[in-house]
C-alpha cells in the first residue's frame, strides 16, 4: 500500500455528493496541486466505476473516492418520514410537486465496494455508517488507503478497533451532511477544537474539514496537528462543478447557515431559507427515508432557480469562496499557504 503523499499535497479536494463533484473539478483541482475526491454516494456502481477511470489519468498523482456506508434503519423511521411528509404536502402542493415516498436503501453499498476493490484508488473514505471490518480489509488488501469520518474525538477509538488508515475530523463548521456515525441532531466540536482533541487521543493522521476557504485557514490546522486540509465549499463556485446555478448564486447572497434535518432526516449545514427556518423543528432523524421524500421538490427547486427549495449546502466560510477555475482557485490555494507557512 503506497501512502499519498500528504506533506507535498497536503490540501484536499473535499468530495460532495449529490452534483457539485464531477470528475471535470477533482481533475483541475489535481491539476492546481490539491490532492481530489470524487464523491460516490448517490451514484449507481456503473456511473462510479466510469467516473474513476476517466479520472486516474488525468490524477496522476493520485486520488480519493467517498462513500456513504449504509445508515441504521430503525422501523420508527418509516412512519416519522411519513408523518413528516404531510406537514411537508401543503407546502409542496404550492409548488405543484408530489413528493417522494419514503423508503430505506443502501446507496448500493456492496457493488460500489465491488468497483472499488477493483479500482484501488489511492484513498477511499467513508461517511454516515461504518463500513464493515471485512471491507476495510478488502480495500487495505487491495491497495488504498481507508478512512473514515467522525465529527466527536470518541469516534476514534470506533476507528481504531476497526483498523482503518486515517481520520476525516469534520468541524462543525462543514457544510453538508455531518459524516460522523452518529447523528445526534446537536452541536458538535468545531474543527479546530476536534482536530486537537484526535491529535491528543488517536495515533492515526487527520484530515480536518470544515469552514476552510483560504491557504491561511488551512495552514492553522496544519499547525495544529492535521496531516492534511479538505475544502469542500470553497470549490462550489468553480465553473468545472456541478454545482446548480441557484446554489452558486445563494453563496454570496445569503449570510446565514444552519444545521437541520429538513432536507434529508439527516443533520446537515445549509443556507437558510423558508424551508429550514419552516421545518427544522420538525424534521425527523429518518435518513434516507426524509430524502426520498423531500426529493423531487429539492429538484424541482434546482430547475426552477427557486432557492427556497433547494438544498444549499455550504460551510460557515462560504462568504469568502471565490468563483474561479478550479485550477486557478487550487493554485492560489497552494500559494496560500506556502505564503502562511512562511510566515
């Protein structure tokens, strides 16, 4: 198993699911210096497989693929999502929408692991669920690397018994879905204070993310102990994502963020709009039964340019993200934080 080399390509392309990550952005930010992710979850096997090997010659140097290991399903959720779903009816209805059914699935958990066993990429993390012991020794017997997320330093001796390669220590400052096994719906450590708190408690190196748009927030937790640095948001507006144009446009609009289960069942850092200021409250911890549901509207908003139904993932840095080339944006990233380091 050949280790990425972290001290040389310390920043990261952080892997966003669900549009904005496409093999065009992992390939220039790879070009720029920034080691990429390609974001696996909501992908059928066959859509991932493509999307590694269109990538592996254009990431020489290598690359990481994430996933969603399938989250516990509990037969409460069912009948929350439902629940959920007719205070949500009124609301859809005047927007012309049906909603989704809810449902429990596994993203196609054991076939992407197939493709990715037979991959080998460099890197693959996980988010959400643990991926069990038997596929972390697939993958590690394969040649990658794997990591897992935790958003509490507990989460770390999960980790350790597991006998995974590395730590992705997501701050409560993400944007996104909270990745971490455990979704307790209420506050988590920031970054800062995680990343210290894992370098005090586990052995195994850090990947800390969240709310970091510039070389000079980067080079902070490299200082603090972090072998390296993800930037998810700050790469949204880049023209090579596949972000949607009402997404790019909310960034600089809107100054608001907030953590709610609206959208998914599952806790995620978002814009504000009336759908979380409306629903927050009320949104269960039902994951993915609440994404099914909420779907449709979510793309109808997309589709519409209606922002009030839309999804905006962003991290608490997304004021400062700068609508570059992704290339450009990875290389002033780059110098960034040579420029701090050298301070």
């Amino acid at each position: 198993m050949t280790a990425p080399d972290w001290a040389a390509r310390p920043l990261v392309l952080a892997p966003m699911a669900g549009g904005p990550s496409t093999v065009a952005l992992a390939a220039a930010a790879a070009r720029g210096g920034v080691f990429p992710f390609l974001a696996g979850a909501y992908l059928t096997s066959a859509r991932l497989a493509a999307d590694i090997e269109e990538l592996r010659p254009q990431a020489p140097d290598g690359f990481g693929v994430n996933v969603f290991a399938p989250s516990p399903d509990h037969p409460s959720m069912l009948e929350e999502a439902r629940a959920y779903a007719a205070k949500l009816a009124p609301w859809a209805a005047a927007a012309g929408v049906d909603l989704g059914d809810p449902r429990y699935d596994d993203d196609d958990f054991d076939a992407k692991v197939d493709v990715l066993v037979a991959a080998a990429p460099d890197v693959v993390s996980f988010a959400f669920g643990w991926p069990p012991a038997t596929v972390v020794e697939r993958l590690r017997a394969a040649g990658s690397q794997v990591w897992v997320t935790v958003n509490d330093p507990a989460e770390a001796d999960w980790a350790h018994e597991l006998g995974v390669d590395g730590l992705v220590a997501q701050g409560w400052e993400a944007g996104g879905h909270r990745g971490g096994p455990v979704d307790t719906g209420g506050p988590q450590p920031g970054v800062r204070d995680l990343v210290t708190a894992l370098r005090d408690r586990s052995h195994l190196p850090v990947m800390a993310a969240g709310g970091v748009v510039s070389g000079d927030g980067a080079a902070e937790l490299l200082h603090l102990g972090a072998t390296a640095v993800a930037l998810g948001t700050a790469f949204l507006a880049c023209p090579e994502a596949g972000t949607a144009p009402v997404h790019v446009d909310a960034l600089a609009r809107r100054d608001r963020t907030v953590v709610t289960r609206a959208f998914t069942g599952r806790s995620a850092r978002a814009l504000a709009t009336t759908w979380t200021d409306l629903f927050t409250d009320v949104a269960p911890a039902a994951y993915p039964h609440v994404h099914h549901v909420t779907a449709p509207l979510r793309a109808h908003g997309k589709a519409t340019g209606e922002a009030e139904l839309v999804h905006l993932w962003a991290g608490a840095g997304h004021a400062r993200v700068r609508p570059l080339p992704a290339t450009e944006l990875a290389r002033l990233l780059v110098a960034e934080l040579g420029a701090a380091k050298s301070r």
